[in-house]
C-alpha cells in the first residue's frame, strides 16, 4: 500500500512511542489519514512510563490511543518457547519475533471492533518484522491490509532517516525526547531485548559494546553462586525457590535472578533474515535462558533417544516459524500439539547453580516420568544376565557391521 | 566369545594400564592365554608418565606391549568434530567416542602383522565402549572377534567389582597402584575428559564435585577477560593469536587458555546410552569448546539460511553415528563430503573474549566468503529501490497466508 | 528365557494354527509346560475357517484356546497408516508389523486376567517380529517374559526345520495339513499380505511367481478402467461411491475393489531389518494402496508447503517406529497429535480411476480446507496487481543469490 | 526491471519460438529495444523442427539468433536426478525446474560474450520459472538483470491474453501457427513434459484428458509384459538390455521403451508452488520413471539403514532446491558430496518387467556392494550361534521398553 491507498482512510498504527511513532502518526494525518494507535505493553524493561505512550500519540495527532496490557499473554507464550526450546538457528531466543505475533493477535479484535482494515507499523522494508506483522495479521484476519511507511516511496521522499525526523517532530513541536543518533536500535519486552543496527553492524564491534538492559554482563556479577531451584508440572513451571508462582511471575523472578548473575545476557549472532540478508544481534533473555536450561535438564531425564530425535527438529521448525512469521499457521499448530504431548512428561524439581553467566547443573529431584534409574545406569553393580545380553546384542549388531566390510563399503 | 574359545589364543588387549587392565591381563595369562597389551598414548591429561604403562603391562604378564603415539590422529579428528559441529545430542563434545574409533584403528595393523584375530576390551557390559570398539573392529576388519571379560561369566565369577581386583592384584604382587574406591570413573584424551559413575549416578550430585583435569571451574578462573583470536583456513585452524599452528598445536594451545578460563570445564548431561539406559555424565573439553564456539561464528557468516538447514541435521547425524560407533561406515563418509565442501567455505579470523567459563564474540575479520554485508544489513539506509521489492515481497506471501485463513485453517 | 525356565510354568502362546503352532504346543506340553493358545482373528484372508484353529490348539494338547476378533481394531489402526502415509522406508505399507502390535494389545489382558507373565511367540530369531512382540508386550506390561522356542537351544535341537516338525507331528497324530514345502513364507491380516523366504531369497526369481492372496496381479485384472469414489471427512473414509461405511468396511471394500484391478499387489522390496540384515519381501495391500493414494491426493489439496515439510519426516518416523516395534512409545504418541491436528484438515471427496494396478487422479470435490484456489492458480488471468509482487519478491530473493556469488560461493 | 529500463538496451531473451516469443521479441524491437533471442534445444519432444524456431524469431525481428544443442547436458542433470531420486514433494519428476538451470548455465556465456547484461524470459508472474531464470542467472552472474514482460505493466497494458497476441501477430504478418486456444499449456524436454493451465486447473478434469507427448496411456499400452535391463556403474547407466550406452541415449531409450508402456505417463499432483500457490499438473517423464525405479532397486540393496537414513532427506532437500531454483548453490553443491560418494556404490544389473504402466521388480544381478545376503536373510537356516545374539539383543532393547512403562510413559 502507498499513501495514495490510504486518503480518507482510517489506519490502526502500532506504536512504541518513539521518535518513528511520532513522525509517522503526525505526517499521515498531515495527509489526511485518520490514525488509531496501538501500544500493546509488553512489560518492555526499557520503557519506564508506559503511559506517557498516549499522551505522546495524541500530541502527535492520533484520534484515539489504545494501550493494552499484554504482560500475561507473552509470559505464556514465553513458556511455549521454553517448552519447544524454540531458540533461532539453535541459538539465541528470538524474543521480538513471538511478540509481533502477540501484538497482532491483541491488535485485531480492536480493528474488527472499529471496522478498520488497515494496519500500519514501523518496521522496516529490510528486516523480519515487516514480515512477522503483515504474515500474522492476514492469517488471522484476510482483509487486513497493511502499510508500511517505510516501503512507501511518499514517506521515503520526506524522511531519509533519524535527523530529518528530529528536525520534523521538533517543527511541530512533537513531545518526543531523543536529541541525537543512538548508538544500537533496541527492541524490548519482558521476554527480551535485541541490540542490533548502528555500530553493531560492524562486526569489530565487541558485544562487550552495549549496555545491557536486563540484567548485568558476567563481569559485574556477583563473586558468590546462587542456587537456583524450579519446579515444572506438565510443563508448566509452579514454583521457584519453593514459592508457588505464575506464569508471569516465573518469567519476572526468573528474570530478575539470572539478569543479575548475567544468564542470557549478550548472546551474540549473524542470522539469517527471511529476506535473504545477513544481519547481527546482540540478544539479552535471562529468563527464556534460564528457565531454558533447566527445562533441558528436566528433558534429558524424561526423554528416550526416540523422543529426542523427534523433539529436535520440531523444536528447530517451531522457531523458524516463529522467526518467519508464522506462530499461526498450520504446521506450527500441528507441531505444537507434539510438544504439547511431552510437555506432559515433564514434571519435576531442577536446581541449578548460577555464577557470572553460567548456569551449572545442581540436582534434579521428584521426577515421576524419568527413565534414569541410578540401578541401571550403574557399571559397578553387574548382574549375572545383563552381561549375556550385551554378548548377544554387539553380536547382532556386528553382523551388519562386518556385511559393510565385505561389501566392499569400508576398508582398513 | 567366553573364556573357553580363548584357550591357547593369542588376543591383543587394549588397555590403559590401571586396575582393570593388570587384573584381566593377569588373569587371562593364568587360564592360558597370551596377551599382547595395546595402548593407544592420546594425550591422556590423567596420565603422568604413559611409559610406565609398558612396565605394569608387561609385570601382569603381558608377553608383549604396544605403546603408540597417536595423539596426531586424534588432534586431527578433534578439528572434523569441530568442523562437524558434533555434539551429542546438542550438547557436550563426545571425546571418548571419537577416541575409541582412533584406537581401534590403530590397534587393528598391529593385530594383521601378528595373525592375531581377537581383539580384547576392559569396557563394562552396560556401556557405549563396547559397541564403539567391537563396530569399529568389525567394520574395518570383519574376521575379528572380541573378548569383553565383563560379558564373559567366567570372569565374573571370580571379580565381582573392584574389591576383588585390589585384593587379587596385591595376592599377585602386580604393580597397581590403586588402593581405595574412585569416587567417580574418568576417561581421558587430549579432546576430553569424561567423569561418570559412582556418586555422579546420584543425580543430587552436583557437578561442583568433581575434580577438573583439563582446566578449572569459572569460580577460580581468572578475573580478567582474555582475548583469544584464531584463523581458519578451509576449517583447519591455521594460527592462534597471530601464531602459526599445526592441528595438535590447535588443540593444545586451546586447551591450556580455554581451560584456565574454565571454558568447557563441567558440562553436566543425562544422555541416551546406545543400550538404552540413561547415565550421567561430567564432561570437559576445552579445546573443542573454544574452537568450536569460535567456528560456529565463523560458519554464522558463511552460511546461508539453505546451507544452514542441511549443516544442522548432518551435523546432529555425525555425532549420533560417533556416539554409536559408526564412524567408519557409510553414511559418516558420505555425509562427511558434504561437511568437507562446507569447510572449503571457511576461512577467516574469529576474536573472543574469555572469561569465567564464557566465550563472547568480539571480532571477525579477513573472511572471503562471508555473506554478511554491512551495507545490505543496514536499517538505516534506504534506497529507492529496496521497498518496493519488500512490498511486493510480501504482496506474494500475503497470498498464501490468506489462503490459510480463507481455508479455514487459523481463525483469530 | 530357555526352556528351563519354562518348567511347570503357565505360558500363553500366540499362534496361528499352522505346523509351528502345533509343534510348539505339543512339545512345550510335553516338557511339562502349560499352553494357553491365542489366536487374534485379523481377517486374514488366507485362512479359510479360522475356528479350526481351535480344534487343532486343543488337540496339540493346548489347556485352552482364546479365539479373539479383532478385526474391528486393526481396520482403526489400518486408517492411522493411511492418514500417516506410513510406507517403510517410502516404499510398502508394513501391516505385518503393525498387527504385531494390535495382537500383543489383544493378549495382554487375557495373561493378567489368568496371571500368566510369559508369553511365546513362534516369530523366528532373525526376523522383526521378534522384536515387535517383545518391545510391544514390555512397554504395555513391563513384567512380561518372552519365550521364543526359534530361540532356544532346547527346541533347536530338535527341530531343525520343517521336515522335522511335519515328521513330530504326523509321528504325535496332531492334525496338520501341511505335508510339503512351501515355496514361501506368507503372513497375511486384513490390511495386507507378505511373502518372504523360500524362493523369494534369490533375486532373481521375479515377483510375478508368487501367487496374490488379496487380488490379481495387473496381468489377469479386467480391461476396463473402474472409478473409485471415496469421501473422508476428518481423515476418515466416510463414504465409497456414495454408500456411507465403517472403518471396517472401508478396508474391506476398498481390498476388494483394490484388489480386483491389481492395486497394490506385488509390490517387491529389499528392506533393511531391525537386526540389520536385508531382507526381500513381496508384497500385497490393496485397501491401503487404495486409499493412500486417494488420502496423498487430498493431503495435496490442504497442506501448504509447510504443513508438508513437517508432515513427511514424521510420516518416516511413524513407519520406522511401527517396524522396529515402537508403535505404543512416547514418540509414536507425541507424533501421533501432530498428525491429528492434521486429520482435522482432511475432508473432502476423492475420486480415482483404477486400471490393471494404476490408480489415476479423475476429481476432487467437496473440500472444505483446500488451498487450491482455481482463480489464483491461473497463469492466464493476470490482474494488475499481481506481476508487480512478483518484481519485488524476485528483488528481495535475488539480493541473496547474488550474495552468494560475491562471496565467491558459486561460479559460472 | 520495466520497459522505460529497456530503452536503446540489448537484451538477449530466451524464446521457445511460440506465439508468446513472437509478440514479446516484435514488442520489444518496436520500443526500440535490440533482442537477441536463445533457445536451448533441449530435445523437446513436442518440437517438431527446432531449426523453424530460428527462422520465426529473426522474421518476428531479432538481430541474433542462438540455438544450442544442450542435449547432453540436460540429460546428464537427468542422470542426477536418478541419483539423488528428486522427486518433487516426493512424488513427479521436476523436469521443467531442472531445465531452467540448464537454460540459464547455456546463455549466460553468449551474454558475456556479447556484453548483455540483461536477460528476458517469458515466464509468467505467479510461476516458479521466473524464480529459477532469476536466481540461477544472478546466482550464476551477479550483474544479470531479468526483464520479465509479463510482469511489465506496460506489456500487460497492451497484451490481456492469448487473443490479443494472436491478433498483434496476425496484425504484423509474424510467422505463428497457433490460432486458436490451447487446452493446457506445455513445457517438454528430454526429460519430461508437464501439462498444466487452461482445463487442468478445474479438479473435476481428469488426467484421462491430456494427450500424452512422450509416449501413451497404460490403457493402449501392448497387453505384453517387457523386460527391461539396465545394468549402472558406479550410479551412471552403461547398458540397456546388454548394449553399451552414454547418458543422452540411456534417456532417449528409456524414454521409447518406458512410454510405450506407459511408464511414467499421466502423473498428477497439486503442488506448493514457490510463490505460496497451490497449482495443479499432469506430468510425463518415461525415462526418468524407469530408471528411477530401477536405480531405487539398486540402492535397496546397497544402503545399510543409516545411509538410507541420511539419502531421504538429502534427496527430498535436492529436489527443493531443484524447484526453487537453487540448483547451484552452495547448498546443493554440499548436498551433491554426500549423493556423489553414495553413487560410487551404485553398481550392478536391474530387471523390471514392464506392463502397462506399471514397472515390476525382475532380477538383479552382479552388485559387488550388496548388502543383501541369501545366506543371512534366510529364515530357514538357523545357525547355534545367532538365536542367542537375538535373544540377548532383545533383553537389551527390553530394558528401556519396560523402563518407559515404569516411568509411566506408556500404558497397557
């Protein structure tokens, strides 16, 4: 869609507030655009006044102001994460990709309510957001169509980048604070934060460079362990350090202790963009890190090499299609209800042992599935039968192994 | 094969010199047997003077000894691990998998040269070794047999476990110094070193227990961050920190800075033994931890998103079949020549910083086939062109995503 | 176990009547065991009267007989391959080996009701069968024993093969019918057919000597094509040409109309065996063949591009685990809830045109969440919109092609 | 790329010489653009005379004409997709995709030659040939630009469809034969020939409708089974029935002798087109099918169930890439490894018998890496040593089937 499409038109926009938020809720009603915002509060740690949200977009022209709470809904979506071990390219965890889906998905009902069909969004015409948003958005919803300013060649020929956007939004006065260049574009909410852009593009450029916004770098950690401990039941985590807690408060506390010991904090990537282009991140997630590695621990026990080997590329395909855009779709619903299947498995205690980054392996402890039995795990303690049987199984499988040879398929 | 179709044989023994290795040894000898004893010097971390293994060996009766220096071989291998990217199950660096396909491929011309056809093994009946050892022997050598004497109920009978090895031992005046219980069992090469069994079976265990070999804990690693810069050239790591390096100096270099920084020191995993069974394991593998982490890096920015995609699942394929003993066979020589055509993709030099058991990015440079380009990547210069396309980008995709909802398949 | 074990023991014998089954039986009887025979009525269509069974388990000397029909059960699990497209290894549909699973879960609760803990099966030492008896019968009743007489020396002894156990029988006046060679092995249920052994082994006997069982080959079907019309709605086969069935049903009409046009019959494979032998079989599977292709075509309808990429691993792993005697595990149940989510999609009306073993694609109608969209899919309709999408999703996707010859990844 | 980008430019255009080469080469030349046209010969079966091609094109005003006899080439990609088995989404052979690659790679020398930088096709926006003339020629020679007039508005402007090229032809006295509307559309080479468009994309049409090109329906295929023997060196066909062959006539003799029995004749799928859109096609590829099966035979009995593990996928990867246009990538060049060291196995002799459509396994004969062993295979000859090794492997495998039950995981 270009401006062309949208005179006369009303427009749901999402914004953050920022400095984009301003310039283009104002320049379209400068154009004669009707502009609804929408501010889903995703807990974002970097955002200290949420509120000041609205009054900014209004100031800025837009007829109404939607703020909505959505700090419970990713906190269980986080969980899911969690749960499939959905990190991107088996890293990082891609925390602003599941939250445009969220965003969408609250977004919706307000624009089917108001009968608006046309969804803005700032994100840009080279990354995966504009992906994420439009992909969502006309899955769940097929009339939707969705303008992107900066893909529209009107808005492009007004303002080139960030200095001609101070310079706009201070000659009419707009309320917004940034005065100069940022050094990294962030992205935040209570799942994470993504450092990328400005002098992270150049790859000389430690991680060591930004300022972490969730937690501290291991360096500033704290000279002493902390244990700490999480109970999962079906999945789901139901107390840390003993104390019954919510979906939103796992992801607070676990947050909040493995920030401070520096878990998940400035994991670096180059990833691959669903455009085709290379990009790099700097990624902060102390909790999805957290809870993460104490879920894999709890899956190590109560997995055969069967479920592994099934588990893994599910877990792989759930968080490329979180990354492309597509948390909606057929297949990742399909491959939910996997997961969902061996979340019932996991239940049980996991502690862990935290130290400047590090999360170290402490005890597990009341795990009803486990197929680890200290018994049978044992190389002390031999039987008179089990021995017999290793005989026979090594002769079975050496059978195939010397047909390879005389095959001629492996040699000396 | 059981004591009786040993009699009057002659059997090469692959042994380490300890306990296990003098009391079968012994044994073996009294019912008849000769025995050539056969170890394999991998730069085993644990072990202080391989050349006394020669004297104990040959004490316990051994009519023959062979020590063969094959810390080479196994340095090479380590950097196709690397390569590989091969971790078991995602995880840990499976160092003594790899090493017993070293050592069986090793021993197996010696044995030829002797007319000897069965091969002897100290590996337990619940165990990977045996199938390690006995796949590898059988692959490359079909008419081999093996003796395992903890399968073979003769021998059990009289050894119950490792009381009973102490006291036969000292009844024979064999040379072992061994006097108490291990409080856990260990396997070492110059790749790794691998804790399990006794306490460690006990899950409430935590991994601070154990005794690092190759290196320390994070907790007394230095205070102070560490840049460390290595080269590759077509995957072989050519220079580290500016100095030019064979592939044991790759492995030794990175083993000494990685494990004083704690890098790869006390990996914690609950895996799925070949046989079935879970067991726990401690691990440490500096070396391949750091180079590893530092490859990956390098692949981020070689890769793209379809190389990746097939990377992932051979990689996972690779150190299954190392965990199982398949290194020799068909499927790891094919998909190692699709791994070698990547290599040939990576060249460049990776800086990062050591600190406390953390390796965080710090650099890349000097990388030809890198796909990242700064200017592609960027968010903030946007030409004329490059929107358009990302508008019709998504026109198309917006297409099927459509399609899914129209069908029926995502409602909001 | 070995017979020893066996002594006054109560052991319940899956059976099919034939000459193992009598030979079995009376001589477990006359070593002092006691035999309650089992046989599951699978529809198997080679088997005339299967009430005779009976009479001659009681006459072998067998304390009782359990006669069961499970036909209704193994028609429902027969859906569950189609609706999976579990061909093994890609090629056949494996209903050998799921019927082991459906008679083990027939079993089981006739051996708890009577407290009898060992089951015996007359599945030979090399084959799969052995395995899914095994593995089936211990998942569901970890308590269960496994006698095996082709895996007992005892019995071995005195049965060498088949000439020894028509001579005990005819010598014990038991009431066999088999008095010479057969040229092959059969296993036949409702859903399919096997033939393996005796000729079968040499290669070169073609596949046109064995006699079908479930139809004719396309050489002796009728020379007139037959359209065959069947609806699923929700992945099961409602209707066939327009008279509404049961599961049951669809699986008998669909073999016999299948099997007259030599659909499915004498399908040849060289498979890869649990133990790791190969093994040559032939095959018959009319209804499944039948309906398969009929379900492919309507999966085709309503996947997109992702749903199948997830869909066809788990399809391999389903067939892979059903082989290997995992139909009942963690990972074939996880599995199992992706590909009902998928089921969900599948309503729709197939019609194909059947002709001397060709099942042709004649019409798909009535398909509520087809993706197939005759408007868009048009090349000749081209609006105005369209064309300039395509311009930007090539620019976008052409960024990344020429990417990688930049980096010298690709050559002319 | 538009045709205000065209202006006083030369072009070089692929051209089939049909009525869509006529109008767009005459447009093109009328706006003042210089063309050169190219077409490869292919061997097209539907092409009666190539040379006419030339003739036509330079009276429909281009100022060169290149045809080039690319018929080795494209059969030796064909034996490539034997190999790698390439089924599109596991069903038909994707002869059109391949051959775009094979296109491509011939013209862009002529246009380095001539230093054109820009390529023309007549491929329409919502297809997947656009996306493979794109990516292979940027992929390939990063400089490329692709005009496509059916993407152009100023061609759509003028040319709605095929009355209006006929009557723009007509008009100018071009040399086209076409004067009325096809029923499909067609796309033929060596390999193969699909039908698609026009009364295909109405479900209800049944394949029974097209004509076939390369060959003839089972129905009026000869009431007399053939057989068929085809003997591979190392993956490459070196005779057909006894007689020496190279690659070009492997295909052109199993092209005449599989379509005359129908053999790959009249296959239909819906597939997901690139762009997301389902489209429909009815596919002929004798040769292809013939020797597919048969080379399947071949790897049945040379991949152990590891390589088999490791083919599937890889295959499955290859024809996506194939599709896609993503032939020579880096991903696909790594992918050819792996397939390359499995075809150095692929030697021995195959025989099928032939009837009507249908391709039955005969004989094979002479394969020096068989794995398949009569000896081992054999249910009959049952050895002392091998009931044991199957009985202690199944007590191995049964220690985790009933762990899973006590761990609760499966139930009875």
């Amino acid at each position: 869609m270009e401006l062309a499409d949208l005179k006369n038109q009303k427009i749901m926009l999402a914004v953050s507030g920022g400095l984009d938020s301003c310039t283009i809720t104002h320049w379209l009603v400068e154009q004669g655009v009707e502009v609804v915002a929408y501010t889903a509060d995703l807990g974002q740690p970097d955002e200290k006044n949420i509120e000041d949200v609205r009054d900014r977009m209004l100031a800025s022209g837009a007829s109404e102001m939607i703020l909505e709470d959505l700090i419970d809904p990713i906190c269980r979506v986080g969980l899911q994460l969690v749960q499939s071990q959905a990190r991107y390219e088996g890293g990082y965890w891609n925390t602003t990709g599941i939250a445009r889906h969220v965003t969408v998905a609250g977004m919706l009902p307000h624009m089917q309510e108001r009968g608006i069909h046309i969804m803005g969004h700032g994100a840009t015409g080279r990354g995966n957001d504009q992906v994420r948003f439009q992909l969502a958005a006309q899955m769940l919803s097929p009339q939707i169509e969705v303008y992107a300013p900066w893909r529209d060649p009107a808005f492009l020929a007004s303002f080139g980048g960030r200095k001609e956007m101070i310079d706009y939004c201070q000659g009419h006065g707009l309320p917004i604070t940034a005065t100069h260049d940022k050094p990294f574009s962030t992205d935040a909410n209570i799942l994470g934060l993504t450092h990328e852009a400005g002098q992270l593009e150049d790859l000389t450029t430690p991680v060591a460079l930004i300022e972490p916004g969730m937690g501290t770098f291991p360096q500033s950690a704290p000279d002493t362990a902390e244990v700490f401990t999480v109970r999962f039941a079906k999945g789901d985590p139901v107390s840390i350090n003993g104390e019954a807690i919510s979906p939103r408060q796992a992801i607070e506390q676990s947050n909040a202790i493995g920030g401070r010991h520096g878990i998940g904090i400035g994991l670096h990537a180059v990833e691959n963009r669903f455009v085709g282009i290379k990009s790099r991140g700097v990624y902060e997630a102390p909790a999805l890190e957290l809870l993460g590695q104490c879920y894999e621990y709890l899956l190590q026990l109560v997995l055969d090499r069967r479920a592994r080997k099934i588990f893994s590329p599910i877990s792989a395909f759930i968080s490329e299609q979180i990354y492309q855009g597509y948390w909606f779709d057929t297949a990742t619903q399909a491959s939910w209800k996997l997961i969902e299947h061996l979340n019932g498995l996991a239940t049980g205690t996991i502690s862990v042992s935290l130290y400047k980054g590090q999360v170290a392996f402490h005890a597990a402890n009341d795990i009803p599935h486990s197929l680890y039995s200290e018994d049978t795990a044992s190389m002390e303690d031999i039987g008179d039968f089990d021995h017999k049987d290793s005989e026979g199984f090594l002769g079975v499988l050496g059978v195939s192994a010397r047909a390879l040879n005389q095959a001629g398929q492996t040699t000396l």
